[in-house]
C-alpha cells in the first residue's frame, strides 16, 4: 500500500492509502480508531493496523464516485492537500552520507580532496521541524547561505522497533520507504566538520508524497532515483547502487541506538549534486526541484526567497 497524510476541506488531518487517482481516508472508515489518528500512531499500532487497514481497503475500487459506505471515504488526488507523510517524526531524521559511489568520486573532486571509499556508514542528522510535505516552499535564506543545494535520496521507515538488530533481520523491522530531498546549504555544510547545521534549517528535508510498503517496492536494482530542477535531469541512479543498503544502514546504526516505529533513515544520494558541476551551480528562488523514485511517485518543492514565505 501506499501511505499519505492529507488534509480534506471537509476534514482535518488524516492517514490514507492511495487507490489510482484517489485517496481512501483510512481515519475515517477506521471509525477514529485512535490507532489511525496519524501516521505515527499508524505504525507504532503495528501488524493489527496493517490488518485492519487491510481490511478496510479491501472492498474499495479506485472510483471515487460513492456507490458503497467504503467508496464514501474516497477523495480525487487532486481535491486533497498531501503533508510529509510523517509530518513530525519522533526524533531527527536519521542520514547517511557518501553513500553511492559516483557521490563519493564527484564529492571528492569538487572539494580536491582523495578519493576513498567508506569503510562504514556515516551518519548524521536532521531536525523534525526541517521536515515539510510536497508542494511546500525550500526557503532560501541569503543571511545565511549563497549554495542552497538539493539530493534526492530513498529513506526507509521503520515498523518494528529494536536495537544490535541483524543484518539478516534488518528488512524485517522496515515498513516501507519514502522520498526525502537533503536539502543542503553548502557553505555551512563545509564550514565545519559536522553536516548537522548546514542540512538541518527549516524546510531542508522535504518528504513523501507517500510510504510504499515494502511488500510493495519494486527491487531497489529497478528503483531509478531521479530529480530534476526546472525540467532539468540533475540526478539518476538506480538505489541499487548503494554502498550501504538499507539492512546495513539499519544493522549498524542500530548498534546501541534504539530503532522506534516512525523512525526515518534517509539513505545517501548519488552524484550530480549542484556543488559537483562545473561550473558549480545553485538553487535559486522560483528553481522548481523534483525528486522522483519509481514504486513512490514525485515529490516536488519550489524555491522561495526567505522574504516572501511569509
């Protein structure tokens, strides 16, 4: 299944699945099972809200003209507003970094520094209040940044919790996996040795639109990561090519930290980051930034001047 937060103007905030072009509000036929209020409580309620979502989607048709109590929680794609699909994780966004080769070979030659190959993950993260949805503003602050960059990355979200998970369990504690843009204002990433500040300002980690269920994703090998500025093919490489795969990244971060349902890890993009063209070219106010991955559809973001967000 496919997993959105949205908002209705007949409704507030809810968790649905997507059917074609429509969305089934899942909080609704639920009857307001507290364990569908939101995405979070949705996966921390476990295996029994899976069933029951389940359940409920299983008589549904994607038409969303009512001709059964179940069409009635169905709304056209295109009448809802799409959040981040966890609009507030739990705790920072978990990151990895150089996790694709060609990032690494093109990281190293815009910075004239060596190129080497990471033995392990690295690791760093993102604050839950630079999480926004699809369609919000990338907010470009010229007090603060003259190198907004973008990456578009796949990111796993955890389902079962655990902590020394194993290698071989490691995709056994993933619900599924979403879209995240690591947003990247350069010159403060490199100021320093520590990436937490420079990706970490608000409106930097773009999410969604949704979270695919594992049993539902393609073979990462067939997973084409994409994005695009303006129409402008920036980045493309299959997730396959990871360095760390998703059970890695789980089995090491998870050695001596405690993996919670709802937990994100956002996991390394490939090369043809702004900053590794030549010349170096950055994200400018009204730039349109797409990031695409096949099995989750297109997560898009516009570029705005720090002084028109309002």
């Amino acid at each position: 299944m496919r997993l959105v937060t949205f908002s209705h103007p007949s409704a507030g905030e809810a968790v649905g699945a997507v059917l074609g072009d429509a969305v089934f509000d899942l909080s609704a036929a639920s009857g307001r099972d507290p364990a569908f209020d939101t995405m979070l409580s949705f996966l921390q309620a476990g295996p029994k809200a899976r069933a029951k979502a389940d359940r409920l989607l299983g008589p549904v048709t994607a038409d969303p003209e009512p001709r059964s109590e179940s069409q009635s929680f169905l709304h056209p794609l295109a009448a809802v507003h799409l959040h981040a699909p966890i609009p507030r994780p739990a705790k920072n966004i978990f990151c990895v970094g150089l996790n694709y080769r060609s990032h690494v070979e093109q990281n190293a030659a815009a910075l004239g520094q060596p190129f080497e190959i990471p033995d392990i993950p690295l690791f760093f993260s993102k604050p839950v209040t630079a999480v926004v949805g699809p369609g919000a503003p990338i907010v470009l602050d010229r007090q603060l940044t003259a190198s907004l960059d973008y990456e578009v990355e796949l990111a796993v979200v955890i389902g079962t919790g655990g902590t020394w998970i194993e290698l071989e369990d490691a995709l056994s504690h993933v619900f599924g996996f979403t879209l995240v843009n690591d947003v990247s204002a350069r010159d403060l990433q490199f100021r320093t040795s520590q990436f937490f500040y420079g990706k970490g300002l608000d409106s930097y980690c773009p999410m969604g639109p949704a979270i695919t269920s594992i049993d539902e994703m393609p073979p990462l090998d067939s997973v084409m990561l994409e994005l695009l500025v303006n129409g402008d093919l920036r980045q493309s490489e299959p997730a396959g090519n990871m360095l760390f795969s998703p059970a890695m990244a789980i089995a090491e971060l998870s050695k001596g930290i405690t993996l919670e349902p709802g937990d994100v890890i956002s996991l390394g993009t490939p090369g043809g980051c702004g900053y590794q063209m030549t010349p170096a070219t950055f994200l400018e106010p009204g730039d349109v930034v797409e990031c695409r991955a096949s099995g989750i559809g297109s997560l898009t973001n516009t570029v705005s001047d720090a002084g028109t967000t309002g």
